[in-house]
C-alpha cells in the first residue's frame, strides 16, 4: 500500500436527489416527491410503456422541455465535492441523479458514476446511437413531438435508466469495486431504498469504511453507520467534507 493511499483515504460519495433540491430539482421519493404526489408521472419514464404508447412519449418529451435538471446550477454541496477533490483527496462519486451537477460543479467526468445515467443526453432504442438533449428539446419546440432517431429512424428516449430497464453493468461493476474500496463512505441526500443502489453502504460499511449517512429522513442503513447527519445538505455537507479535507492535509 502506497503512503499516499495510506494519508489520503478514498472517500467515496453516495449522492441522491437530496443533494440536488437547493438546485431547485425536486425529490421524486422523499414525502413531497413527484412520484408520491402523481403516482401517473411514473408512465412518462417506465420503459415498456414509454416504448409502445406514442402519446406517453409525447409527453415524455414536454416533461423534459418543462425539467428544471437542464436548468439547474450546482449549489454548495457540489461545490464541495468538486473542492475536496481537488485538494487531492481521492474521491469518486456514485450518483442515483441524472442532472450532472457533479460535473457541473468541477468533478472529473471520469470520477462520477451516474447509476441512472444522464438527461443531458438521449439514445435511440434501436442503434444506440447518442446525441444532446438540447438538439433533441430544439426539435420538440420546432413541432416535432416525438423526435425519431436521425441516424435509423428509432425511438428517441432520455439516455437515463427508466423504470423496467438494468442499469449498465460495467457501471454497477466500478461502483461496487468502488465501495469495497472506500475508507470513508457517505451517503448523501439517499433514502436508501433503491437497490442495488442502496446495497452499496452496506457493503462499504462490510469492508470496513467508516460509513456516514446524510439524509433528513431514515433510512435501512441508519444503525450500520457510524455516524447519521440530520441537518440541512447545503451545509452540512460542505462542513463535514471541509473537515476530512483538513484531517487528510493533516496526516499527508
């Protein structure tokens, strides 16, 4: 084991729509989220319905021209991600959102994991072939409804994980090996409830990282961890990131 990995431990972060709602994106599970409020919001990204109904589609794409996800600027839990980062802390992000805010804020593309992948981007269902969502939203507001794929003809959807689909294996591998891995463990503004997501801080917590959850509500991995953090993410987070930045520069 090399001195940097033995006084730069791998902090690895868990983020959830918690971390994005100063952002102005709402939480879709937590008490006042979109799929409580409108359990019909559920069809427009549910990939078997999404594929055989066109007017699901239609609308699909509306709710996309409507997300505040594309408008959104990271806040200050971002920021400090990407600020820990780079004051030579290792760090890898394992995200359940789909906004790019990591990446936004100053993460390194390359260390950022998005479990659901990404609404800055769309892929056709029959080549896979990938494009912008913004070239996609201009064509909607052009009066295409249910823009076609340019390259075959296809069916256009968000390159995100819909309800019904996998999530991409070579990125559940890395953050798995990512979470076996860690020597610290936070997840962030996550109920935990959605696997295999949710397994990974059990899982860290198992090959020993110190676990730390914070999330305004509880969840399944409350008592596995060694620390559980109730107070707003905005400052919390950039608190307690602030502070293992200066316990690392300490022992470096």
């Amino acid at each position: 084991m090399s001195s940097e990995t033995t006084h730069r431990p791998l902090v690895a972060i868990l983020s959830g729509a918690g971390i994005s709602t100063d952002s102005g994106i709402p939480d879709y599970r937590g008490p006042q989220g979109l799929w409580r409020r409108d359990p019909e919001a559920e069809k427009l990204v549910t990939y078997d319905i999404y594929m055989t109904d066109p007017e699901i589609r239609r609308r699909s794409w509306l709710m996309r021209r409507d997300s505040e996800a594309l408008r959104a600027r990271p806040n200050g839990a971002h920021e400090a991600v990407a600020r820990l980062e780079r004051s030579g802390v290792p760090v890898r992000v394992i995200t359940q959102n789909v906004d790019g805010l990591h990446q936004l804020a100053g993460m390194p593309a390359r260390k950022v994991l998005e479990l659901h992948g990404t609404a800055r981007a769309v892929e056709c269902t029959h080549c896979q072939a990938r494009s912008g969502m913004a070239e996609a939203l201009e064509r909607v507001a052009a009066g295409e409804a249910d823009p076609a794929c340019r390259e075959c003809g296809g069916i256009l959807k968000s390159a995100t994980v819909m309800f019904g689909e996998n999530l991409d294996p070579e990125v559940l591998t890395e953050a798995v090996a990512v979470a076996q891995a860690a020597d610290i463990f936070i997840a962030v503004g996550t109920s935990l409830q959605v696997q295999p997501a949710a397994s990974l801080a059990g899982m860290a917590a198992e090959h020993g990282a110190r676990l730390i959850i914070v999330n305004a509500e509880p969840t399944p991995y409350d008592e596995l961890a060694d620390e559980v953090v109730r107070e707003p993410i905005g400052t919390a987070l950039p608190a307690l990131l602030d502070q293992i930045g200066d316990g690392a520069r300490a022992t470096g």
